[in-house]
C-alpha cells in the first residue's frame, strides 16, 4: 500500500466504530480524500490531537485512491490557537469550511484549495475575518457558475456604471438600471478590488465600515437566491453578526 505525505485541512468528520474517526481532507493535490484515525477517539491515541475538525497539517497516509485511506500520522503546520480562541473568528472559519467543501463538490479546482488556505492564515493573523470572507465568497462564485460580471454593464457592456444588480448578475449603467438601489463608487470599485486581490499579498484592510457593511449585505442577497447553498453555520454566523 502506498504511503504519502500530503498537506490538507479537516474539512469534516465521522465517529467510526467505537473508537476511530473519518476524516475528510481537502487537499490541493488529490482533493477531498476520505480517511480513517484508527483508535483516534481513545485518550493514549497519537492521532487524537490532529484528527479534529480545523485540523491544518502534513498528512501521513496509506493512500488508496477512490477507497477509504488510513491515517498514520500527521504533523501540523498551524494549530491555529488564535482564530479558535475567538468566537468570531471561528464562527467565520466554520463558515468557510462548509462554504468550501461545498464549492469544491461542484468544481473540483485545485484553485480553491489556495484561496481557502490564504484565507484562514489572514483571519489567524487578525486579518478582518468579515473582509476575508467576503473577498472568499466573491471568488468563489467562479467555481459556482454564478460569477459577476465585474467589467461594465451586465446588459450593454458600458464601462461608466452607478449600480450593480442581484437579478442581473453584476454591475449596470444608468440607461439600463431600473429598480436597483444606487451604490456609492467607492463600494463599486471596492467589490471589483475583492474580487482580483490576491490574498496573499494582502498587508493592511483600511476600508470604511459602509462600504464592508453594504459589500456583505449584497453577498448575503447574492449567495442567498443564486448559489442553492443552505449551510448551518452561515446561520450562526449571521446570528451572530446581529447580536
């Protein structure tokens, strides 16, 4: 059987048997690999501490491909002790793991490995999670088919626009806009910046909390009517965020 060594991230788990676990690992390489901690539920178990949710590492495992692998050992890369000493933060880390694993069923793009994993390593370094998500779930609508149209009018294709549309999918000019609520330029040319940022580049948030708060809110409508996604922890989250 073969043994390999592959980063990846607990995106997922199941009680299995009295005492093992199944761990379901997003990998950049190879996907979602299904795999089980033998005995990881017992208390002596080495595989106890790294066989939880969250759980950040280099995987050690025999590695049966379509079939259920078996987990050796793994050594982690980040505990990520701050985000999961904050409830904010892990309510915004909950959600972009379900958000991710989700995603990742209905395009298998390794692209969306790399976004997740910038994406929780800004959030542990006090990285503003609400931003970070938002600039998560702009991207990500690529891999949902659903992406906006960020370079003119979704109708005409006229670069000078006022507003941007829910119904049509990105932004519209003044000769087309209808019903639409006007948007300020600056939460316009913000949402596009989201969009092409690069996560990994990214150094300092200055953005003005209008402009965080209304970019959030059009995502919410956006992701609510036209993705089909339903995730508990976007509940929680959102409870959370009224509270």
């Amino acid at each position: 059987m073969e043994i390999i060594s592959i980063e990846g991230f607990v995106v997922g788990t199941l009680k299995y048997g009295e005492s093992s676990k199944i761990l379901n690992i997003l990998t950049k390489e190879k996907g979602i690999i299904g795999v089980i901690a033998k005995g990881a539920l017992s208390e002596k178990s080495k595989l106890r501490v790294v066989s939880g949710n969250f759980t950040y590492a280099i995987f050690h495992i025999h590695y049966k491909k379509d079939k259920l692998s078996t987990l050796v050992s793994a050594d982690v890369i980040d505990y990520l002790m701050n985000t999961k000493s904050d409830i904010e933060k892990m309510g915004y880390l909950s959600y972009l793991t379900e958000l991710t694993r989700n995603v990742y069923k209905q395009s298998e793009d390794s692209k969306i490995y790399d976004i997740f994993i910038s994406a929780i390593k800004k959030i542990e370094k006090n990285f503003n999670p609400r931003i970070i998500t938002n600039i998560v779930e702009i991207k990500y609508l690529d891999f949902l088919g659903i992406s906006l149209n960020l370079n003119g009018c979704a109708i005409c294709g006229n670069t000078s626009v006022v507003t941007i549309s829910h119904a049509l999918g990105g932004y519209i000019c003044a000769l087309h806009r209808k019903n639409e609520p006007i948007y300020e330029e600056s939460i316009l040319k913000m949402i596009k910046a989201y969009y092409y940022i690069d996560i990994d580049k990214i150094s300092e948030l200055n953005i003005k909390p209008n402009v965080v708060d209304a970019i959030d809110a059009f995502l919410n409508i956006y992701y609510k009517e036209y993705t089909g996604l339903y995730l508990k922890s976007k509940n929680f989250l959102n409870h959370m965020k009224s509270s």
